[in-house]
C-alpha cells in the first residue's frame, strides 16, 4: 500500500509525515495533564514527547508526577519494535475502574531510556487530556494512544484503511 498523501501544513503546524522512524523521543516543556473522574491523574512539565511517522505525538509522564494511588498493573501486555515491552495500567478513582488507561516500559530498549516507568494515557480513555490547555482529541482507532492537537496535521495512522501504513 502507497503512503497517504500528507495534509497541507500551516503555520506553526508539523506534519506527522516528517517525524522520524524509529521514532525520536525527546523531553518536552509542555504542560501535560490528564483527568479522570474530576481527579487529575498526572500534571508535568517533563513528559517524554515521542514522535513517529505517520503518528500523532505521545506524551509519557513521569511517574513521579503521577497522583500516587491512582494506577494498578493492569493485565497483558504488547512488544514495540523500537521501545521494547509494554506494561499496561488500569486507572482506579473514587471505586471505579478503567482498564487498560495507559501504558509504561519499564525496561525499554537502548535508546529509550528515558522512557524508564514513565505513563502514557490513552487520551480517549480518560475524561481529558490537555497539552498547554488544550484538549487533545485521540488517535483513531484502540490501539494506538497518540495525542492530537491543532499544531499536527496527518493523516494520522489508526483508523480502518491505514493498517500497512
């Protein structure tokens, strides 16, 4: 299957077509905060911004900036080419439960380092997530947990036709 044609990009835009494979993963000064049940689940100045082709940017925090009591090991587990093994998490506020609201590696794969225990929400998962205040909408599709915002433009992996992408 041919690589979609990318969307125009306008000022301070980024197309995800232009980030890098294997993907790049940077610390960020952005503000990132995540909310569940009127509870804020993380809030940091420190995130991971990951980036790949083709996928929006995912955000990973620092577990020490994640509200303490707040996630459980969650069931199963998925391998990355790049990053390695996944662990997931389940979000539990106020008696209820959400599978699977996020992801770590705690042990990734040489060039991931940074990534070490470090969360990444599902944004469609939670009530909000919020990049310098603004809500992010999901990445298509379940399985992938990319954060979109005004500033990247796709078309974004995920959904029923970009399988080979």
């Amino acid at each position: 299957m041919r690589r979609p044609r990318p969307d125009p990009v306008g000022p301070g835009q980024e197309s995800v077509w232009d980030y890098p494979r294997p993907p790049s993963a940077d610390v960020s000064p952005r503000h990132v905060v995540v909310e569940l049940g009127g509870i804020v689940l993380a809030d940091t100045t420190r995130a991971v911004r990951v980036c790949e082709t083709s996928h929006p940017p995912v955000y990973y925090v620092p577990r020490a900036d994640v509200s303490d009591g707040v996630l459980e090991r969650a069931d199963g587990s998925s391998w990355c080419e790049w990053k390695g093994a996944a662990t997931y998490w389940d979000a539990v506020v106020d008696g209820r439960r959400v599978p699977a609201v996020g992801w770590s590696y705690e042990e990734p794969a040489r060039g991931y380092q940074q990534l070490r225990g470090a969360v990444a929400f599902y944004p469609g998962k939670v009530d909000r997530a919020l990049v310098d205040g603004e809500v992010v909408r999901p990445q298509p599709g379940d399985f992938y947990g990319g954060w979109i915002t005004a500033e990247v433009v796709g078309p974004f992996k995920g959904g029923p036709t970009s399988l080979w992408w």
